[in-house]
C-alpha cells in the first residue's frame, strides 16, 4: 500500500473531499506548502486524516514523497538522493514542473542562463526548490555549473539572504501592498507601498519577501511582486507591458492565473495591455457574472485568437459550441482524446474552459471561472474526464 507525505504545490491552495474525485463534497482545505501524511493512494486521489475525518486530496498538485515501502513517488519518483549540485539554463525558458516528467503541470520557468542548485535526480529530471515548493527541471536543457552566477533556486529571489548582502529590485503589482514586521499576516503592519512601487529584495522566506523600507526592513508577500516593471494602467497577465506569446491557448492561459497576477478577469481589459481579443461585455449595457464585465466563453476564445487557434470570437458558451463542433476548424471528439489547449463545455452548455492536461480520468481545465468567488478570475479546475463535451482542432 502506497503511503508517505505530501507537500501542497497549489499556490492557491488545495481542496480536502469527502472521497477520492470532484465530485465528492469538500470537507476542508490546506494552504500551499503544508505536508500531510497519506495513508492509499486511489486514481490520482491521496488518503489523509483530515480534522480526524479520513479525506482526499489531488495528488497532481503535491509534491509527494513515499514510506519506506514504495521509494518515492509523484514528483520524486525514482529519485536519487545522493546526486546534487548546479546547473545553468541553456534553454531560453525552461519549465518548472510539479513532478519529474512532462505530463506534470508548469509551475513556471527559469530564464537562459539562471544558475539552480538541485538535490536529487530522476530519468533526466532536476528536483529544484522552486518559490518554497519541491519543482522539477528537464536535465536536457542545462549545464553543470561551478558554483558561479546566482544560486538562487527558481524564482525565489534570494537576494544576499542576509540584510547586509545584495538585493534584487522587484516591483509591487497590488494596489496597495502591506508591509509587515515579519513573514506572516500575523505579524503587525507597518505600512503599504503603492502599485508599480519598486522595492529592493533581500531575501524569501516561503512566500513572504524581506525588502528594504524606509531606513530599516520590513517584509511583504511575494505573491504581489514582479521583476518586470509595471505599466501604468494595472498590473498583471501581460508581465507589466508587453503581451505574452505561446502557441497553445492553455499554455497562454497561464500567464494570467489569479494565483501569478491577482487580477480577475474584468481586469484584463482594463490593464495596460489589455487581453487583445477580450471583448468588454459592458458596452451592451447589461450587468455580466455579478458587474464584471466578461465571461468563460470570451476567454477561452481570446486565449485560443491570440495563438492563431481560431479567427471568431464567441461570448456566449451555447453559441461558441454550437459553431465550433463542426466548423473553424473544430471538431466534437471523445473525452479520451482531449488534449491541452482543447476545449470543455460542460453538459449544460453553460460554462467553457480550456484542456490543461488529462490523465486518463481526470482532466484539468484552465478558465475563468467564479468557483469558491462571486467574481470571474482565472484559476484550474478538476472534472470528472466524461463529464461535459470537448472540441478539438488537433
């Protein structure tokens, strides 16, 4: 029987259910980065007491390391843990995943030339410490390094790690960003600083970031800084000024999760730049998704445009499906061939979001969505595979 403990990769958190799916009621919840001990896995679906309940959680967005009875497993299968070191990126952007192989989801990327430590090695994976969480890079795309160049692990941001060392100048993406007298909400307040404020990082502690303020230091969530400058209308998806690019509408999708950006949907349209493509639903003079001013149709469609996927734009999911499953260049398939960058309805037509990945019974969907919110924001989802409809143009 597989067990072990899991670490939480889901920056925004992780659902606990009642059983081992979706469509199982939620009982609870854990914060990014908490460890949990499993006692089975079942379908991608870890076991865990949970408030003395038994509970389970997506095993897709932990980090898990197995009992002596199983080695490792999920992001650290087959690893080695007597191999570690440094390496460079060779890659103009290499990918972070959440486990040692591609079918893993993108935690993000490490830019040409980033020098990494890394403490274990699996089928030509990397295990990396990436912004607090366990994250895995393709060997492939780096070189050894000597130990020159910043050793800062993924995006944390390091800076000297000490407040006497070197600091790396980050940008707040928020409104208005607290400062604190410690890493953690429960530490008192000792001001704000404004959006597109730019600030000198020392060093990380989970996501929580020591910056220089005022003639002393104080600390802020990371979550809320960008090393791209920010523009003057808002911050966010489009990295502070110029559009992101990508060749798959699920991939680009990801630039503008509310768990990087902190941006819901409506804004998009209002941020300098703006999603192109995105059509403002508010010029028809209605009130959409509870007075914000855009929906799941209109960007999946604006995400699918914007990778030349496809040349109309739909606002309605009814509309959308109907022309899509046997024209652009769309077809209706099976749920067994859904692919990343395909896209769901739901069975009532009522709601669309884009194929991240499948696992064969389990897909996870990219959207805007209003899930645990009454407002659009662009987040994952996991669906039972054979719920709903797919269209593909793969």
């Amino acid at each position: 029987m597989a067990s072990g403990t899991a670490t939480v990769t889901a920056s925004a958190g992780l659902n606990v259910r009642k059983g081992p799916g979706t469509n199982n009621p939620k009982i609870g919840s854990l914060a990014h980065g908490q460890k949990v001990n499993y006692s089975a896995e079942t379908q991608g679906w870890l076991k865990i007491s949970y408030s003395g309940k038994t509970g389970y959680i997506c095993k897709q967005y932990t980090a898990v390391t197995q009992g002596s009875t199983g080695g490792s497993s999920g992001g650290s299968s087959g690893a080695s843990s007597s191999a570690s070191g440094q390496v460079k990126v060779t890659a103009s952007a290499l990918n972070v995943r959440a486990g040692a192989g591609t079918n893993y989801r993108v935690l993000g990327s490490l830019s040409n030339g980033k020098v990494v430590s890394y403490s274990a090695e699996s089928n030509g994976w990397l295990k990396i410490s990436y912004n607090g969480s366990a994250g895995w890079i393709s060997k492939k795309y780096t070189t050894s390094a000597s130990g020159g160049g910043s050793s800062n692990s993924g995006s944390s941001n390091s800076g000297g790690g000490d407040s006497g060392g070197s600091t790396k100048t980050m940008y707040v993406t928020a409104s208005s960003l607290n400062v604190r007298n410690g890493a953690g909400t429960n530490h008192s307040k000792i001001g704000s600083l404004s959006y597109g404020a730019s600030v000198s990082v020392y060093k990380t502690s989970g996501n929580w970031a020591q910056i220089k303020y005022g003639s002393g230091k104080g600390w802020v969530c990371s979550d809320y800084l960008s090393s791209n400058k920010q523009s003057s209308g808002g911050g966010g998806g489009g990295g502070g000024g110029s559009v992101p690019s990508g060749t798959n509408p699920a991939e680009f999708a990801t630039n503008y999760l509310f768990s990087k950006t902190k941006l819901y949907t409506h804004d998009f349209i209002k941020h300098n730049p703006k999603l192109p493509h995105l059509t403002d639903l508010s010029v028809y003079g209605k009130t959409y998704n509870y007075g914000y001013d855009c929906n799941c149709a209109n960007f999946v469609t604006a995400c699918s445009q914007n990778v030349g996927w496809l040349s109309k734009h739909f606002d309605g999911v009814s509309t959308m499906y109907n022309s899509l499953k046997n024209g652009y260049g769309y077809r209706k398939i099976n749920a067994s061939q859904a692919k990343k960058g395909d896209i769901w309805c739901n069975s009532s037509l009522g709601h669309t979001e884009l194929v991240y990945s499948n696992n064969g019974s389990t897909v996870t969907l990219i959207g805007s969505n209003n899930e645990g919110t009454s407002k659009q924001r662009v987040t994952f989802a996991n669906k039972s595979l054979n719920s709903g409809y797919y269209l593909s143009r793969q």
